[in-house]
C-alpha cells in the first residue's frame, strides 16, 4: 500500500511539475494569438490531440497548420503543441528578417532528425547542405560551393545538357502517339541525367549501368523520410522491417558508387573546368570535420533534391501547357523564334525565353515542390518588426499559401504567367512567392534548375503538341511530406509536331 501511494505521490507531483514548467514556456507567448486549447486534464498537450485529429485526414503537417489559418483567419498566431510552440507567419515583413538571419533563425533541428539518417541509414548526415541546422561549417561549405552555380558555370554545361536534352525527346518520339502516360517518370530519368553528367561529369557508362538504380532509389528514400515523420511505429525497430531493408541496401549502392568516384577525382587532376563535384571536395577543406563521407552527402543532397523538385516542376509546366493551348502556342512561338527546330541550344538562347521562364515561375507558384520552410529561434530577446520571439521558437513560413494569398495575387487560382512580366505594373510583393526560400539558406541550385526545366520543356515543346487526355481535369492535386508532387501523376498524351 505505501508503495502504491508512493507512486502516486510521485505521479502527482511529475504531473504539477509538467504542468509548471509548460505554463512558464507558454506564458513567453502569451502576446501571440492562440487557438483554444481545452481546459481539463490534458491542458500540457496543447492542441496535440485536434492536431493528430487532423494529420489522419491530411497529407501532411504544412496542410495541418494552413487549416489552422483558414478557421481563423490570423496572418501569425502560435499552436502550442505539447512542449513545442510553433508560430504560424505570414506576415512579410517578420518572414524577410527571419529568412534573412541565418544565425538567429536557424533550420529547425527536426529536419536534421529526419534528414541526416533513417532508421540508421545515412542519408544526409550531420553536415549535409539541406540537414546542416546551421553551423559554421554549414556557412563556409555553402560559399565553397556558390560558384558552382554562378552564370559562368551555367553557360559552360549547356553543350552537355543539350545531349540530355536530346536523349529525353528520342525516348518520348519512341512512344506510339495514343500513348497516354505519366510523365513524372520521365521528368524523373531526365533530371538524373541532367544532374549526373552535368553536375557531376558522371560518365553515360556509370550512368547506363547505375542510373536505373539510382532513379528507383530516389523515391524510397523520400519515402522512408515521410514514414518517419509520419507513422510513430517507424522509430521502432521490429517495424517496418522490409521497407527499412530495402532502403538500407539501395542507399549503399549509391553511396558505395560515389564516394569511389568522389575519390577517384580526388586522386586524378582536377578538370579545365570544375563542376559541381569540385566544388564539392573544395568545400571539404574548409573544415577538418569533414570526411569522404560527408561528401557523399552533398552529393545525395543535390540529387535527391534536385531531382525530385526540378522534376516535379517540369511534369507540372507541361501540364499546364496542355491546359492553356492559347499559352502554349505563345511558348512555342517564342521557342521557334529563338532557335531552329532540331537544333542546339546556345547559351544566349536560353536568356531570350523570356515568356517561357514566365510561365515556369507561374508554375512555382502554383505549385511549389516545397510548400513551407521553418526556423528555430535560438536567441533570447529577439524582437522582429515589433514581435517578440522567444527562444526556442518554431517559425513555420507557408509557401503555399503565401502563394495563393488574394492580397498579393490578383486571382490566385487562375493560371496566368503575366504576372512574372519584366513589364507587368503590378509589382510582387517581396517574399510573397518564395518557391525556392530566401536569404542564406536559399535553395542553392534554383538557377541550375530553371536552366535545365527550360531546356527541357522548351524541346518537347517544339517537337510535340501536348494532349490532356482527361479534359475534367483542369487541375492538380498534390501532397506530400517531403516534396509537394501530384498525387496521381500528370497523364499526358504527346504528338509528335507536324513537319
């Protein structure tokens, strides 16, 4: 019996002292709007339980919290979520200093819990470019590689992107012309491509006997992210052993390949002109932390989040050219005018698609790949435009819906690429569309990727009239925990374009 009541003595009083101590970190936000949180027994969680509610019928958190905002209305209010308060922002202003301050607002520490290793399997590590909360070493590997993506680099891989270019629309002319298909997948083949010999000067021998692993491998690793942050059970390890396995095993491969290759480089003279893997062993020696592994980081850094972003984003631009014909035949026009059907692109004809680049960025906004970034505050008195952010502080920033917000875009639904012209009257509001972030933790390869989705989707263009099979669908659907893609693919047909 005393033993009894000794444990519930010790109950009560671990009870209290959790209560106490989450009372003390909520009152630092008590000067930010809350929605309600039931007053009973398990007042300490907070909103967890509505939120777990939510996320069973949710793709995934961003789409959580964007519910928040729709039922009240609120441009930054805080969901206290058991011991974490996650302040919601729309507020421009409070969003520009955020992104701006790297070393106040770092990346949260989620993301390196589930970037860096899954289930024991290194992914990104402690130091890859995307996991990297934000260290120094982080900071100097990131001006070691900047130069790999200045106009200079660019303009020298475009020879190279060409044959890419050139491999993608063989295959599709291949394809009877009834063919109706997702062409995700072969957004997906060519990103590789691009990525690999371009970036990396992976030679076709490499890329022919490894690529289709490779390729395949992308996505069970950006699966085993999502169930990592999505199912509880995948901490455990009698669960989901197979999928755990097979990530394991192809994970290996790929990083067994690269850091054979990274060393052969190291070994060999580097190149006339450096590529992405240069700059990669240079950014090595900025810091002794860093091994051939963290190398090997960087590299699946820039191929899973390459890939799988400038893909998606492709997949989606030729999607809405099938819709908009009267927007496709301007594309194609403007493509036409700027070079020769059947012929290389040059580096000045890449600047002169000026309306396609439009229609690209339209594209980013309706449908970012990423549809939220966050933060952690990791100062005390922090003040931003007049709103005290306490220490410890999660900043979730909602790219999707900054991106649909009718304050900044005159019909947010409707697909209109006039927004983006040099010569439109109505000015974009700064960091209202942020399709790649902003500031020092900016996507570091978005000029690499507007290259290559331009490359690319203005050859299948000239050589293809795009077909939506399915009429009714006007629209797409997308989710996703990792990367926002469509849900059911995009389904085209492609004919081939009368001589």
């Amino acid at each position: 019996m005393l033993i009894i009541s000794l444990v519930l003595a010790l109950t009560a009083i671990g009870y209290l002292l959790l209560n106490m101590h989450i009372y003390s970190v909520r009152r630092t936000y008590r000067h930010i709007k809350s929605p309600p949180i039931s007053q009973n027994l398990t007042w300490f969680l907070g909103l967890l339980p509505d939120f777990k509610k939510r996320i069973q019928v949710s793709p995934n958190g961003a789409q959580v919290l964007a519910q928040y905002h729709h039922d009240f209305k609120w441009d930054l209010f805080v969901l206290p979520i058991f011991t974490k308060n996650i302040i919601f922002c729309m507020e421009l202003e409070i969003i520009g200093k955020v992104l701006a301050d790297w070393k106040t607002f770092p990346k949260d520490e989620g993301y390196k819990k589930v970037f860096s290793f899954i289930s024991g399997v290194r992914i990104f590590g402690n130091y890859g470019l995307l996991s990297d909360p934000g260290t120094n070493v982080w900071y100097a590997k990131r001006r070691a590689m900047d130069p790999g993506f200045h106009k200079s680099f660019l303009k020298s891989i475009i020879p190279e992107m060409n044959k890419v270019v050139n491999k993608i629309v063989r295959h599709l002319k291949s394809r009877p012309s009834s063919t109706i298909f997702d062409i995700c997948l072969d957004m997906n083949q060519s990103a590789f491509e691009a990525i690999s010999s371009c970036g990396f000067n992976m030679s076709s021998s490499v890329m022919a006997t490894h690529g289709n692993h490779i390729v395949k491998t992308v996505p069970l690793i950006l699966q085993a992210m999502t169930l990592s942050m999505r199912e509880s059970s995948f901490k455990y390890p009698w669960a989901w052993r197979k999928e755990k396995t097979t990530l394991k095993e192809s994970v290996e491969v790929i990083r067994d390949l690269k850091r054979n290759l990274l060393l052969e480089r190291i070994k060999s003279d580097a190149p006339e002109n450096p590529d992405l893997m240069s700059h990669i062993i240079n950014s090595n020696k900025c810091s002794d932390q860093l091994s051939i592994d963290d190398l090997v980081d960087d590299y699946l850094v820039f191929l899973i989040a390459g890939m799988e972003t400038t893909a998606i984003t492709m997949a989606i631009t030729l999607f809405y050219l099938a819709n908009n014909s009267g927007i496709f035949f301007k594309v194609r026009s403007e493509i036409d005018s700027v070079v020769k059907r059947g012929e290389s692109m040059k580096p000045d004809d890449v600047n002169k698609l000026v309306y396609l680049e439009m229609v690209i960025k339209e594209c980013l906004r309706m449908k970012p790949p990423v549809r939220a970034v966050g933060r952690c505050c990791v100062k005390d008195d922090v003040v931003v435009n007049g709103l005290k952010i306490p220490n410890g502080a999660e900043i979730h920033i909602p790219i999707m819906d900054l991106h649909h917000d009718s304050r900044y875009w005159e019909n947010p639904q409707l697909f209109d690429p006039d927004r983006f012209s040099p010569d439109s009257k109505k000015k974009i509001k700064s960091f209202s569309y942020l399709p790649f972030a902003a500031g020092a933790r900016s996507c570091i390869g978005k000029n690499f990727a507007i290259l290559e989705a331009k490359m690319v989707v203005s050859r299948i263009v000239q050589e293809f009239d795009l077909v939506n099979p399915y009429p009714e669908v006007t629209d797409l659907k997308t989710a996703g925990f990792v990367t926002s893609r469509p849900v059911d693919g995009v389904n085209l047909k492609l004919c081939p374009r009368p001589q």
